[in-house]
C-alpha cells in the first residue's frame, strides 16, 4: 500500500514532460528517460531550419569545470608540454634560417 501510495504521490511529478522542469520547479524530480537523456544524451531533437534530427548533447562532468571560476577563466597552474621530437627539429630549423638570413642582411 505504502508503494502505491508514493507512486500515486509523485506521479504528476515525474509524468511532467516539460523540457524546462528544471528550472520552473524548486525540487525538480526527473524520470527515468529524463535522466538517461541528459546523462547519456539518449534522446534526439530538430534542430535548424532544414529540421535534421540531432543528438542531444551530453551533460558536462562536473570534473572539467573544478577549476573555472564564474568569470569564464581557468585558475589552474600552468603547466608545460614536452616538445616531440619533430617539434624540435622543425624549431631548430626555423632559427637556423633566419640567424642565416640575418647574417646575410648585415653583410
């Protein structure tokens, strides 16, 4: 009885198909499908003027946003990437050409 009651308490609460019940109720309870949707992105919509069907995007991990502060930049400590070594020998090259060029605009 205690199940059926519940059930019959939350039934318009997860019935509500709306695409906006996140932010029109104050403590939104999502589906099943809802939920699968905005993990998983199982759901597609029309999108554009040509009406092509589109997946839905998935929803960001809180993860990549730890260290984005509200203004939009990243505090995070930079770090610096090792060069390959193609990298370098391109860049050696490339300051080999120009110390080149330089010495024959000086003389």
């Amino acid at each position: 009885m205690l199940v059926r009651l519940t059930t019959l308490c939350l039934y318009e609460e997860i019935s509500n198909a709306h695409p906006d019940k996140m932010t029109r109720e104050e403590y939104p309870i999502m589906s099943d499908n809802q939920y699968r949707r905005k993990t998983e992105g199982r759901h597609v919509r029309r999108g554009g003027t040509n009406g092509k069907l589109k997946p839905l995007t998935r929803e960001v991990p809180l993860s990549l946003a730890v260290n984005m502060a509200t203004d939009g930049r990243e505090y995070r400590y930079p770090s610096r990437r090792e060069r390959d070594v193609q990298e370098a020998m391109d860049i050696e090259f490339y300051y080999q050409v120009t110390r080149e060029n330089r010495e024959l605009c000086r003389s």
